[in-house]
C-alpha cells in the first residue's frame, strides 16, 4: 500500500476538492433515495407499474452543483401516521445521500400515492 503523502511535497495531501473531480449521475442519487426511503418499516417504493410490479422505482433526482432535489413516491402500511412516515423517509433520504454521496443540499419531496394493509394472520376474516 503506498502512503500518498509521501508522495506530495512537505507530505500534506491537498483537500479533495483541489485534487480533481467527481460527477454523480442523477440516477445514482435515485437510487440511493429509493433504497433509503425503502429502510423505513411499513414503506415500499412502488415501482412504475405498481407495489406488486418489478420495474423501476419512482423516484426521480437531479443534482445540480452538489444540491440534490429527489421526488420519491411512496406506500406506507395502514394504519401508519402518513405525516410521521413522510417527514422520516425526507431525513433518511437526506442523510444517506450525506452519507453515501456526500450531499449536504438535498430538497426531498415525499408523495404518498398508496395505503397498503398486510395482513397479520393467514386465517379469514369473518364479518
């Protein structure tokens, strides 16, 4: 393993930002929100298609000099606060990007399109 800063005159690294560039695709940021709003208990991020369809999330992103602006389309599980539930997905969302893609401006709009009901008990329900 080579020490880098045995290689940089005086032995000091420059900050990242001076050493050269990196670009995240709008997607990558997509999919990181979906799968942090997905961590969430009782949320699913229905797909194009619907909860029950493989296809692709609906989340969309775009990032613009290191600010992000992420739409995620959710489902939460009756009887969950859908307020609640919103405002956890947006720091979640937001604090995965911090983490994984190092994004500190991120504006996450949260839609709840879907109440789902899991069912609890393989037996009928009798009314």
């Amino acid at each position: 393993m080579t020490d880098l800063s045995e290689a940089v005159p005086g032995g000091v690294l420059r900050p990242p930002r001076d050493r050269g560039a990196l670009d995240i695709a709008d997607r990558v940021v997509a999919k990181i929100a979906g799968r942090a709003a997905a961590e969430i208990s009782g949320v699913e991020v229905p797909t194009a298609g619907g909860i029950r369809d493989r296809g692709a999330p609906k989340v969309e992103a775009h990032l613009d000099d290191n600010a992000a602006t992420v739409s995620v389309v959710i489902a939460v599980d009756y009887p969950m606060p859908v307020f609640g539930t919103a405002d956890e997905v947006r720091r979640r969302v937001a604090g995965r990007l911090v983490e994984f893609a190092g994004i500190h401006r991120v504006d996450v709009r949260v839609e709840v399109d879907e109440l789902f009901v899991v069912r609890k008990s393989n037996t009928p329900r009798v009314v």
